[in-house]
C-alpha cells in the first residue's frame, strides 16, 4: 500500500468505528429510555406492560403495610386523582414516609400491582420531585375541568 | 455593616474586571505600554476585592449572622466551624463566589509566574480571564447575590442539608473548580492567541502546564464526589450516571482529550487548530457543568420559567461565551498552518485517535445528561436515561482505548514501523489476554468473558507501559519526571480498570432483616448484630448498631453504622460504616427499625474498591510529576526567548 491509500484505510476505519459506536450507542439509548408515568395515565392503561418505567405520586397516608419477617412493602401511590399500589422489596430511602412524594422505577404486573425496583425520595422534606408536583397539578387542572362542566 | 462591605467590594471588583477586560485589550491593539500594563495591577486589585468580599461572607457564616438571607438558610447555630466554613460553598450563591476568587487566584497566578511571557499576549490573556469574571460577577451582583439581607432576621437558621456535611464533601467543590475554572487558563490563551492571529505552537507549550495542573484537580475533585457517594449517600455505589457526576465528567474526558493533544501540538506542531477546539471545548463544557449543577435546572427546567432572570442570563452567557469563542475560531483558524508531518503510523496518530475515542465518550454522555432537558423543555414528555446506557457505552469505549494506550507511547513521533514493535506487543497481547481470561476461571472456577477482559485490558496496559519502562532503564535512557508521570498515570488507568472490574463483578450486596443476636454470612464473613444503641453527636442524635465481623473463628473487626436524626430539620440520615482495607471493603447501612428490636441493614462485600480511587490518585501524581518537569519548563524559556529573538529580528 503507497502512503495515499493507507491513510484512506486509516480514515475509513476511523469513521466505520466512530459510526458503529453511534449505532450502538444510539440503540443503547433507545433501550434505556425510561419513560415517566402518573397514577391517571395508568389507570388509563397508557403504560406499557412488558416495559419497566417510572411512576410517582403522593404516598397515601396510613397505606404503607410491611410483611412480618421480610422486607416486604407495600404502600398506595396518588396523585389526588386516581391512586395504585406499589410493592417494593428491600430498604427504603431515608425521606420515604406517608404524604412524602416519591418516585419509583419498575414495572407493572398483569394484576395491576407496579413492582418497583428502586423508590427514590429526595433528601429535602419541602423537596417534591419535579415529576410528583407537574402530576399533581395536572390531575387538579383535570378535575377542575370536570367540576366545571367542560369534560 | 460587614456584609455590606462585602457586597460593595463584589461591585468594585466588577468595575475593575470591566477595565481588566477591555483598556488591555486596545492597549495590544494599539501596542500601548501604558494601557498594556494597566492588566497586571487589575487582576491583582481583583482578587483583592474578591477575596474580602468571600472573607466578608464567610465571616457571616462563623459569626451565624442570620440577617443575611444565605447564611440563615445554609447554616444554623449548632453547625460545627468547619461545616460553616464550608457552608459558604453549599449552595448557589456561594459557590460562584468561590468560582470568581478561584478565578481570580488562577488570573494572579498566571501573571506571576509568565513574567518571560510577551507583554501583549499576557495583557489579552488577562483580559479574557476578565471577562469571565465580568460575567460570573455580574450573574451574581444582578440574579444572586449572596449578601441579601432578611428583615427581620430569624433567630437560627437552617441547617446546611446534612448529606454535605462529610469532609470528603466540604473539599470537594473547591477541588472540583480549581479544575474547572482552570481550563479557562488553557481557553484564555487560546483566544488571546486567535486575537492575536498569530497562533503558533507557543501557547500550546506555554498553557500546557496550567492545562494539567486544572486536571489534576479535576481528577481528585471526581475522585472525592465518587468517594463521598460511596461513604455518606447509604447505597454503597461510587459512580450513579447522575446529571450532577455527568456534568463534572465531560470536562474530564474532554480535558483528558486536551492535555494529550497539547502534547502533539507542542512537541510536533501538529492539530494546532484541533488543540485550540479542545481548550474552547474543555472550558465551555466546565461552564455548562458549573451552572448545570448550580442552577437547579436539574430540579427543574421549569425553575428558570419560575425566576427567569437567571435562566436567561445563564443562556446568554453560555451563548457569548462559546459562541464568540467558537466564532473567533472560525474567523482566525483558516491561517493556521500546521507544519509538522506525519506517517499515518505515529504517535501523532495514536494521540489522535485517543482524541477521537474520548470525544466520542463525552458525547456519548452529554447526549444522555441533556436529552432529558431538552425533551423536558418542550414539554414532549418526562423521561430518564437509565444507567445501562451509560455503562454500555464505556465498556464499549474502554476496550478501543486499552488498546490505543498500550500502543501509543512505544511508537515513536513521525512515523514507525509495526514491525519494530510487532513481536513485543504480540507476545504481551496474548499473556494479558490469556491471563485475564483464567483469571476469573481461578477466583471463581467460572468462565466471565466480561470480567476476564476487564482484567485483561488492565494487565495489557500494565505490561506495555511497564515494558516500555524497562527497555528505557536497560538503554541507560534519562527518565524525565514527565515521562514517569505519564508512565505513572497509565499505571493509574491499569489500577482503576481492575478496581472497576473487580468491584462490579463480585460485588456481594444484601438487604436484610437483622435480629439482635442473630448473624449473617456475607462472602467469606459472618456478621454478628449485636443490637442497637443510642448516641448523641456534635449536632444529632443517632441509633447506632453493634456488628462484629468474624472470619472463621477470628474476630476480625466491628462496624458502627448509624441513623441520624440532625437538630435543624429533624430529617433522618443514613450513616454507613465500612471496614476498609486494599483488598475488600465490609460496609453496612442500618434502614430502619423494624418489631422487636430488629432492623432492616443493607450489607455489603466490595473486594477491591479502593483501587478505583487509588487509580485516580495515580492519574493526579502523574499530572503533577509531569509538570514538576524544570527542564520542561527551562526548555520552554529558551525556546520562547529563541522564538521572540527571531520574531523581532
């Protein structure tokens, strides 16, 4: 090979290795999307069944129950307008309490329970997450609505 | 009165920035001495005002003055000295107080230690050091000042939250912007040398030293926040992908990309233009992560609809920033001639692909971090980028890279020939793989094809660079101390991809329900709980469990891990207690109390996770042996008197 077509052999391998990095990349993310869900739109059965995502809301007061002898939870989720179970195995973070809005990632079962595997709850008790506070409002603007006669 | 000063001596040393920024500048243009010499004073009266504006501020935190709004939110009056002198940088605020008189201390030190430097190219350096500093003090004396009064003052103030209240964490955002802002040394010579229009390979030669100074402190700065998570955050990880970790790690790669391509540009001549990208790159990404962080934007994007005012001011600063930067870039670039030439065979094209490889990774990481942003701010939706992503993206980036770092330092500048290394690196190749394959089969009997090239890929790195130590020593080479430091810091990477590998792959990690008495065998340990009891510290009160480790019939330590309950909001806290060592690290985290004195504890075996932050101290020796170079830097006086005699000639 003369030194022209080498550095075209260079060039080329670069590119074909800098474009299948992209294609893999670009795949890798694409799966590993995860998409944000409220109580209304499960309940309206816009999540996916087979697709792990995240949900979040208010933890309804007096709901949390624990299972003796495991650490098996399971707590109700709302967002002031329709409200789920979820149930979590293993410790929770330290901000998790009744009224607290938290998220949880996992996903959802055919008998309508999420499974989480993770619950995330911010270290800041006056902290909401973004996700909890712009569900809740949309669930007021619905009702709202309703209450006003639009829907 | 004091805070007042401080506030007045923020909007002094604005004034003065604003001179800094510009009678330099017409000084260069007009090649007038007297306008010229106005910068050095300037940026010394700077850091003057600036640093008794921080000792104003900090002095309000010692003293718990409340009457000032950030200190009464930050600190309360049971917060320990060290944490109220940390309290400074806790949050918005302050921090970018301690980013100007970082900047400023960079600014003096630049015109301190250039004094052999032509008088115009440090008059425009300084002056664009001004200007950042004219837009970060404006930022704060328009959108945040930290020096804003309440009326009536309360009693006591909030605490500073209680996860920052680590040693590890109180250093951690110093450490982080003396990286960060330090890549504005290396961005300031590259656009003062764009306005001079004379870019040669001088500036390269002169800002590399500072360019590995900033990144040696970016990398302990990374190195303390992922040990920090380790230690305070309860879930035993020491990396999460978050956009907080994302936004300090692209500054990283691509400062990682910078040094080494500052290395071709100065011994070469070579990617003179690719180089001034990368300092323009490195210092805009620092930016974006310096307000990514800082904003709340990651709360949430809609904070900045909510106070727009710093929203917008952060967009348009970013905008002028690299958009006049990267403008001035195209408008002076087309003249740059680089003169070196190269084989396709060279260490010029190895240290290019490294580039390559690692500019791919910080896209690959900014395409994850900002996405959600954007989607977010077009209101198309709310999603995350799971960690997945991320992980598979680096391990396919960490083999190609492993590769390139083995190879690149044996081949020689110019051009080489594969043959003269091919039977060396051969033979290597094939031991670390074979090695690294069996060695999984050994600890495990169990064949692992992504633990085996881990551990390959770091024995291949090791012995190369090892190789290439001895076959130096055994030719009676000099060894320049920056050669041991590059030589050092690869070392590093070897370290780091063991500790990685290692940690991620037999990691044993559990969440259990503990009765007193009762115990539990994690890996080769048993875990007696002993119960739990109460304690009180400096500003909290805590349960704290009992746990004996026995191996065998030894008994071969105790953990205390606590729950924490801090005076000012009564918030729990987790406190996690590790028994450390080189080798394996034992880390419990008590949950919470469960019936009859039970409690759910998360436990944990890490064998080898020191070595990740051990690796990252290695990277950061290197730098510094790199820099501590003299015949570097005398190499770089003769040169510039040589060029600058020519020059004038």
């Amino acid at each position: 090979m003369n030194k022209r077509s080498r550095r075209k052999v260079l060039i080329i391998a670069v590119v074909f290795g800098v474009g299948l990095a992209t294609v893999l990349g670009l795949t890798a993310f694409q799966e590993n999307l995860l998409y944000f869900y409220t109580p209304t739109q499960i309940k309206a059965g816009e999540a996916p069944q087979s697709h792990s995502f995240r949900v979040g809301g208010l933890v309804v007061n007096g709901s949390v129950s624990r299972e003796a002898g495991s650490l098996k939870v399971q707590f109700d989720l709302t967002d002031n307008a329709e409200t789920m179970t979820v149930q979590y195995t293993g410790i929770l973070p330290d901000l998790f309490r009744e009224g607290q809005g938290i998220v949880a990632m996992g996903s959802l079962q055919p008998n309508g329970m999420f499974v989480a595997d993770e619950v995330l709850a911010k270290h800041d008790e006056n902290y909401m997450p973004p996700e909890v506070a712009d569900a809740l409002k949309a669930a007021e603007q619905t009702a709202k609505e309703r209450a006003s006669g639009k829907i | 009165m004091i805070p007042e000063l401080g506030h007045f001596a923020l909007i002094i040393a604005f004034a003065i920035s604003i001179v800094q920024s510009v009678v330099p500048l017409i000084g260069a243009a007009r090649n007038e001495a007297s306008l010229i010499a106005v910068a050095r004073p300037a940026a010394l009266a700077q850091l003057l005002f600036i640093g008794l504006a921080y000792a104003a501020l900090t002095h309000a935190f010692i003293v718990h003055d409340f009457s000032v709004l950030y200190v009464s939110e930050h600190s309360n009056l049971v917060q320990p000295l060290m944490y109220r002198i940390s309290g400074v940088w806790g949050s918005h605020e302050g921090s970018l107080l301690l980013w100007v008189l970082i900047l400023s201390i960079w600014t003096v030190s630049v015109a301190a230690f250039s004094r052999h430097l032509p008088e115009i190219l440090m008059a425009r350096v300084l002056a664009v050091m001004a200007m950042i500093s004219t837009g970060f003090l404006a930022f704060m004396l328009f959108t945040s000042n930290p020096f804003e009064r309440i009326f009536p003052a309360p009693l006591d103030g909030n605490e500073l939250n209680p996860l920052l209240q680590d040693p590890g964490l109180a250093i951690h955002p110093p450490m982080l912007y003396m990286g960060y802002v330090g890549f504005s040394v290396a961005f300031a010579f590259a656009v003062a040398a764009l306005l001079g229009g004379k870019l040669d390979a001088t500036w390269a030669r002169w800002s590399r030293p500072w360019t590995t100074v900033a990144w040696c402190f970016l990398t302990i700065g990374i190195a303390l926040g992922s040990w920090w998570a380790y230690n305070e955050l309860g879930w035993g990880g020491w990396w999460f992908w978050d956009p907080v970790e994302n936004a300090s790690f692209m500054p990283w790669l691509v400062g990682t990309a910078l040094i080494h391509s500052l290395a071709s540009t100065e011994k070469r001549g070579v990617f003179k233009s690719w180089t001034v990208l990368l300092a323009i790159l490195a210092f805009s990404l620092s930016l974006l992560g310096t307000f990514i962080v800082r904003s709340g934007v990651l709360v949430s994007v809609h904070a900045f609809a909510t106070d727009p005012a710093r929203g917008v001011f952060i967009l348009a600063f970013l905008a002028v920033v690299v958009g006049g930067s990267l403008a001035l870039y195209a408008w002076r670039s087309g003249k740059v001639v680089s003169y070196g030439r190269f084989q396709w065979f060279s260490r010029e094209s190895a240290l290019l692909l490294n580039n390559i490889i690692l500019l791919t990774a910080a896209a690959a990481v900014l395409v994850g971090t900002l996405y959600p942003l954007v989607v977010d701010a077009f209101g198309i939706g709310k999603i995350s980028v799971g960690r997945p992503y991320f992980d598979t993206m680096f391990s396919l980036v960490a083999i190609p890279l492993a590769l390139l770092l083995g190879i690149g330092p044996a081949i020689r500048w110019k051009g080489d020939n594969w043959a003269r290394i091919s039977r060396v690196m051969t033979t290597i190749f094939i031991v670390s793989l074979v090695t690294g394959l069996l060695l999984p089969f050994l600890i495990e009997d169990e064949l692992n094809l992504g633990t085996g090239l881990g551990l390959a890929a770091a024995l291949w790195i090791a012995l190369t660079t090892l190789k290439d130590l001895f076959s130096r020593l055994s030719h009676k080479l000099r060894l320049s101390p920056s050669y041991a430091g590059m030589v050092i810091a690869h070392l590093g990477v070897a370290i780091f991809i063991v500790g990685v590998t290692i940690t991620m792959s037999y990691s044993v990690e559990k969440d259990l329900r503990v009765a007193p008495g009762s115990s539990y065998q994690i890996a080769d340990y048993d875990f007696h709980f002993q119960g739990t009891r109460k304690v009180k510290g400096e500003n909290y009160l805590a349960d704290e469990a009992v746990i004996e480790i026995w191996s065998g019939n030894e008994k071969t330590g105790e953990l205390f891990p606590q729950k924490r309950v801090y005076s000012g909001k009564g918030n729990p806290m987790t406190d996690a207690s590790i028994d450390k060592s080189l080798f394996r690290d034992l880390y419990a985290a008590l949950g919470e109390e469960l019936d009859n004195g039970a409690w759910s504890m998360r436990v944990y075996y890490k064998p080898m996770i020191r070595w990740i932050w051990l690796g990252c101290i290695f990277m950061a020796i290197g730098g510094v042996l790199a820099i501590s170079d003299r015949r570097y830097r005398q190499t770089v006086r003769q040169k510039l008197t040589e060029k600058l005699s020519v020059s004038r000639a």
